[in-house]
C-alpha cells in the first residue's frame, strides 16, 4: 500500500482514520512510515532549477534579441518592441517569481 501524502495534516488524518496503520506504528514505526511515498516531483529541487534556468534563458535570449534589434536600428524606441517580447519576459519573469516564492502549506490540500 502506498499513499501519496503532500503535508503533514494530511499524513495525520489519514493514520487517524486508518486501524491498520495505527497498528503498523504500534509494531514498528519507521516500517510504517516507509509505506507512505511523497510525490517525486513534489521534493526534486532538481526540477524547480531547470525550470527556473529555462525560464531564465528565455529572458536573457529575449534582452539579447531585443539589444540586437536597437543596434541595428530595427527598433528606434520603446515602443516599438514587439508585443510577444515584451508578453514572454513577463510571464517568464512571472514565473519565475511564483516558483521562488515560498508557498504556505497551511491548509489540507488533496
């Protein structure tokens, strides 16, 4: 038996509800505790940096694009970079930010 469990509150509801895992923790605790597997991307930071150089390099090609752009006069002024530009820095950026904020984990979530 394997159980997905994302929190704490979680993992307590779930050994509060259960008889059989009560008594697996009254026998031996740490087998017990081996049945319950968190979700492999939920706690790989190596997915969170890959996401965030990606992200990352999207910004950077698009600075790098836009640099290009003044110098050869293809853009005289601010306005007029492209709009798709300008939408894909920020939602890169955007994303970025989110995935660098803390989250709270302070209700039950399913």
């Amino acid at each position: 038996m394997q159980n997905k469990i994302r929190s704490f509150n979680q993992f307590k509801t779930v050994l509060e509800k259960d008889p059989e895992i009560q008594e697996d923790f009254k026998k031996n605790p740490v087998d017990a505790i081996k049945k319950f597997q968190s979700e492999p991307w939920f706690n790989d930071k190596l997915i969170y940096r890959l996401v965030v150089l990606f992200l990352g390099i999207i910004v950077l090609t698009i600075c790098v694009g836009v640099i290009i752009l003044t110098s050869q006069n293809v853009i005289n002024k601010d306005f007029n970079v492209p709009d798709i530009l300008i939408a894909t820095a920020s939602t890169a950026i955007g994303a970025i930010a989110g995935l660098l904020t803390p989250s709270s984990n302070n209700g039950d979530q399913d």
